[in-house]
C-alpha cells in the first residue's frame, strides 16, 4: 500500500460517498468501515469494524496473495481477508476474482466476476477453494440502474431459477425471453455474451 494513502471512514460496510462520515461518529457506529485511498483515489484497502473489532479486511488490485497474506497476519494477526484483482479486459468488458481467506490465513472462495463498463455486473461463478464452481449467477441491466431480471444456474451452468427483481417475484426463462437481447446468453449458465464469443472464461 502507498505511503502516501488518505484514509475515509464510512457507516456499515458499504463503501459509498453517501454514507461518509467524521471519523468520530462512524468510531461510535455498531458497523463501520475505514477506507484507505493512493493516488487519483484509487481505492486500495477497506477495514471493516462490528462492535469496535475488526471483522474483515479487503485489499484491492492485489498481484500476489502470499505475500499479502504473510502481510496482513504480521498487520492484523488472525482476520479473515479478501483480495480483489482485475483479470482481465476485453471488448468493452472486465473479468475481475475475488479470493476470500479464512482468519488462518486458508483460501476458502473464489469468486469471477464479469462486469461491463459502467461496472455492472453481468455474471458471477462461485467455486471453492479447488476452483470448482458450486454456483453461477446472471444479471439483465435495462439500464446501469436498473436491474431487471437475475438468473441462477448450478455447477454445471444448468438453469435454476429466474427473479424478476423489479416485482421481487419468480420467472421463467420463456416469460423474459422477449424482454433481453441475447437470450442465448441466459439459457446456459458457462455460455459468454455474444460480444465474448470465442474467448475463455480466465483463471
């Protein structure tokens, strides 16, 4: 992390410019978070407090997760930690992981993100710590504040279920098809978008 970091503080663990807060009130906070800013604000670590103790500590465009671990314990002792890091960029698109360790330092997550330019998030495979996917998600944006429908698939990519978020009720894949422009894209939880057709999933 660069020397030169400025710190903001934060009510509960959502990290948004709406929920900034002195320092002092968010100390007194049952949930707080304190943020840690390098150049241009460029956001590079979160600390997260429940009851005055330090629950959890995220660090963002992370390149090596040993070293950080060996960091962060030195730092922080025996607090789970996330890292955050950007995959790759192809096509208008961002491919970014997510590794969730245990408070021993044990990866128990992993978690690939794909999201478009105005970071919404079009789909999200949840594996394990041996990489295998438990779960994937999919998401139609009728716009990037809008979220219309989410999709759920198992393991294998098998559709499970449809949510139509605006009503907060359930759907099927025949009753939205109309509704989202590359329906090929939700019939098949491992399938891309057809801007990434021919590209790979990264690991």
């Amino acid at each position: 992390m660069s020397t030169d970091s400025r710190v903001k503080y934060y009510e509960g663990f959502l990290v948004d410019s709406e929920r900034e807060v002195p320092a002092e009130k968010a100390q007194k906070a049952r949930r707080y978070s304190k943020a840690f800013y390098g150049s241009a604000e460029r956001l590079e670590k979160v600390e997260q407090y429940e009851e005055g103790k330090l629950r959890r500590v995220d660090y963002f465009d992370v390149t090596q997760d040993n070293t950080l671990k060996t960091e962060h314990a030195q730092r922080h002792g025996q607090v789970p930690f996330v890292t955050h890091r950007q995959l790759s960029r192809t096509k208008g698109f961002v491919w970014k992981a997510v590794h969730v360790f245990t408070a021993t330092g044990e990866l128990s997550e992993v978690t690939t993100i794909l999201q478009d330019e105005a970071r919404c998030e079009w789909m999200e495979l949840s594996a394990d710590a041996s990489r295998k996917v438990s779960r994937i998600a999919k998401y139609y944006w009728e716009s990037p504040e809008d979220l219309k429908y989410s999709f759920e698939y198992d393991g294998e990519g098998k559709l499970l279920e449809v949510q139509d978020v605006e009503n907060g009720e359930r759907a099927s894949l025949d009753e939205v098809r109309a509704s989202v422009p590359d329906v090929s894209f939700f019939e098949e939880g491992l399938r891309l978008p057809k801007p990434l057709a021919g590209t790979s999933i990264p690991t």
